[in-house]
C-alpha cells in the first residue's frame, strides 16, 4: 500500500475511537484535517509527552479522510492495538517498508493467457502506482484497464491473442524513488487539441527530464517530437500540433512533479527539528554534535609547551562554567588574572575571600584569580560559574584551590565579579608578573543556552 508523505502532516485526536482499542475512526482537531496527506497513507499514533516506541505506540493506516475525521486500518506492521484517547497525537511518517522494499520495475512481461477472451493480468510483486503498455502502446487507467487490488489489472477489452502486455510500475512506497510520493502515471494534460495548439500543461510542476509524453499511446522522443518549455510552470511544446478530427489525438503524460526541499525529512514520527525547541519539536545539533540544551564541551585549550598566557575561543553562550588547571613556579610578587575578549580597560569588578579575609576590588582591568603573593608553586584548580544575560553586566561565581609556596598549606579563595560585556567569545589566563605556565596547563569552557 501506498504512503503519501506530506510536510507538517500531524494532529491531536479531538474525539477518540471507540472503543479506544478497536474503533476504526476518530476526529481531529478542527482544521488539522487540512494538514494531511491524500489517503492512503500511515500515521504513527502516540499519547501525549512521550516519545513514540512499540511499546506506547501504534501504526495505522488511513484510508479515507473527511474533513477532521480519518478512517483507519489498526496495528500496522510490528504494532499491537493501542488505547488511543483525546490528546493523543496522530502523525504522517516514514517508515523502514517505504525505506527497504521499494523498487522501480521496468518493461515487465505481465503474467496472462493473451488469448483474446482473457481480461485479467498480474505482476510479479505488489505496486502502488503502474503504466501498462499493449504492444508497446501505453494505455489509459480507465479508459482501456483498471486495477484490481495491489497486483493485478483488468482489461475493458481482452487484449487479441499473440498482443504483447507489459508495465513499468513502482513496488513498495515511492517515498524513497522519488523523494516523497510523487510519480505521476496517464495523466491528461491541459490545453487544446485542435491541430493548431502545440503547448500543454501538467496538473503540476515536473522535474526537469522527468516528462514523457504519449501521442495515442506512442511515446514521443523529446526534443524530436517536444520540448519540457517550463518545468516549474508544467508546460511543454509539441513540435507538430496533436490532430482534431472525429476521434482528436489523445494526449498523455508520465512525469515526477517537483517536490518541496523540505520534504518530511527533518521530522522523527511527526515532530519537526528547530534550532530553539519547544514542545514537540526535535533539537538540532551543532557543530559540536551537541543539543545546546545543558552542559556541552565548547572550547579547550590545552599547552603543549610553557607559555605565558593561556587562552581559548567559543560561540557564544547565555551561561559558561569554565574550568582551570595551571601549574608553574614564580619567585616574585604576582597574581593569576582573568580577562574576557581580551578587554583591558577597567571594565571588571570583583570581591575575593582568602585566608578569612575579605576584600573589594574597585573598577581594574582584570579578575584577580589568585591573590598576589611572594610567589606560587605546584597547582591551581579553578571552577568558575558565569552568566551572560543581554542588556545588563556579566556575572561571575568561582572557587580556586592550590598549593602555595609554602609547603603543606593549602589555598582556597572566592570570588565574586562581574565585567560590563554581554557577550563573551574568549577567555583567557596570565599571571601579571609574567611567571611562565607550564605545558599541560589547560582551560576547558563548557555552555549552555
């Protein structure tokens, strides 16, 4: 059975089956009818918050649509019979058959007695949408056969004994031949047929070299016999102008309309991917591979030989934790300092406990994360929590433990500051008597939004 996709094609159930586990229709809310495909096509049926699994979930597929209320065949593929109820949503999706068993089958010899009573073919495997040829001339659905379930046709006339039945039919969805359920086959196109009109025009935009075009059921050649004008407008010229007589030429068209971009790509049974999700939308990565949704790594550097100053750049984020680890040996007066988008105006303010003291720093040009002393030794460990809010100052909380030059005491200061920026891109690490870091020093900045 054929799946028609379409764009946005999801709903909450207004009115629920009944019973909830065998009903075989159910009511939409008002207007979500309008977003769905044409029928038939399968929907995935999942209870409201939750993500869809084969234990909460059901596949169904609608065959009729109504305004706001489908008719539906229950437990589709691997799916048991659900409880569906009001609130649940209903949602349009691919699924592995459209994925794993389609198939373009070409000038197939259908299975037959041609013996001019026989009415009745077959092909090979089950298809959702067919051409059928008669000694090399296409037929019209309709006019000249019909189809009978998923595998065979019917002739209005048993074709004369020793004739020639073939089609080209696709088996399984055409989802995945075509970029969404979009082969048109026998389709009789606008314009005149008064041996005077040559340009015609389909129901819908073709993909470029897609259109064939069948003269009473001849193919033409392109470019000899037509040529695809407009794609985007669905027009194409003749290069002779079909016949009007009694019996005018008969027109007909096979081609692949023009599907949206967009598809249904970006859509996990339903839900639809958004840079800033919300409810029901799925998040998109970034670079990173990441949500943005917690904590996520967005920038590192680590020393790979002794430097001055220790820096980093990444995107921007509404809040940062940033993690410090510096190790070097200095003998005179200095202090570990912290910078922002390497701004040294006097744009930062900070207060800082240290061995039971407290103190305020007035309007610098830097964070003071260690307090100056008659040097230092060994390591520094810094976490630091910051929050970037636009329209108002930069706030920062952190502790810094360590080893001071003093053998067995232990260091410990916290810091509170802030820094007039709103957006921060860089941070980066310095000691202001100009001490040396050692390599493997390292700053690791993690976000979130």
């Amino acid at each position: 059975m054929a799946n028609n996709i379409k764009d946005f094609a999801a709903g909450i159930v207004l009115t629920a089956p009944s019973p909830n586990t065998s009903g075989t229709s159910l009511t939409l809310q008002s207007g979500q009818g309008d977003y769905m495909p044409d029928v038939p096509f399968y929907a995935t049926a999942c209870p409201p918050g939750q993500l869809t699994n084969l234990g909460n979930s059901e596949k169904i597929l609608v065959t009729a649509l109504s305004g706001d209320t489908i008719t539906f065949e229950r437990a589709q593929g691997d799916t048991t019979a659900k409880s569906i109820d009001a609130g649940w949503v209903i949602a349009n999706a691919m699924y592995a058959d459209d994925v794993m068993k389609s198939n373009l089958v070409t000038d197939e010899l259908l299975d037959g007695n041609v013996d001019g009573f026989n009415v009745g073919f077959t092909t090979a495997i089950p298809f959702t949408a067919i051409q059928v040829y008669k000694n090399g001339v296409a037929m019209h659905l309709g006019d000249d056969f019909t189809i009978s379930g998923d595998k065979s046709i019917l002739f209005v006339t048993a074709p004369k004994s020793g004739s020639k039945i073939t089609a080209t039919y696709i088996a399984g969805s055409s989802v995945m031949i075509n970029g969404s359920s979009s082969q048109v086959f026998d389709e009789t196109p606008s314009g005149t047929v008064d041996g005077t009109n040559k340009v015609f025009t389909t129901a819908k935009p073709y993909v470029p070299g897609s259109l064939q075009v069948f003269i009473n059921g001849v193919k033409q050649k392109r470019v000899t016999h037509f040529t695809e004008t407009s794609p985007t407008d669905g027009t194409f010229t003749m290069s002779d102008a079909p016949l009007s007589s009694t019996t005018p030429d008969d027109v007909m068209v096979n081609y692949q309309f023009i599907v949206s971009v967009g598809g249904n790509a970006d859509t996990v049974d339903g839900y639809h991917a958004n840079d800033t999700p919300t409810a029901n939308n799925v998040p998109v990565l970034n670079s990173n591979a990441q949500t943005g949704e917690w904590w996520e790594e967005i920038g590192r550097t680590t020393l790979t030989s002794n430097n001055a100053t220790l820096s980093v750049s990444f995107p921007a984020y509404k809040y940062l934790q940033v993690h410090v680890l510096i190790s070097g040996t200095q003998t005179s007066t200095s202090s570990i300092l912290l910078q922002f988008n390497n701004d040294t105006a006097n744009n930062y303010g900070y207060t800082a406990t240290s061995a039971g003291t407290y103190g305020t720093a007035a309007p610098t040009g830097y964070i003071g994360l260690t307090s100056s002393s008659s040097g230092w030794l060994s390591v520094y460990q810094m976490v630091l929590d910051i929050e970037v809010v636009s329209g108002r100052a930069t706030n920062l909380t952190g502790t810094v433990t360590g080893s001071a030059l003093t053998p067995g005491i232990p260091y410990q200061r916290t810091i509170t500051g802030m820094w007039t920026g709103t957006s921060i891109t860089s941070i980066k690490v310095f000691d202001n008597g100009g001490a040396i870091l050692n390599s493997g020093s390292e700053i690791i900045v993690k976000g979130h939004n």
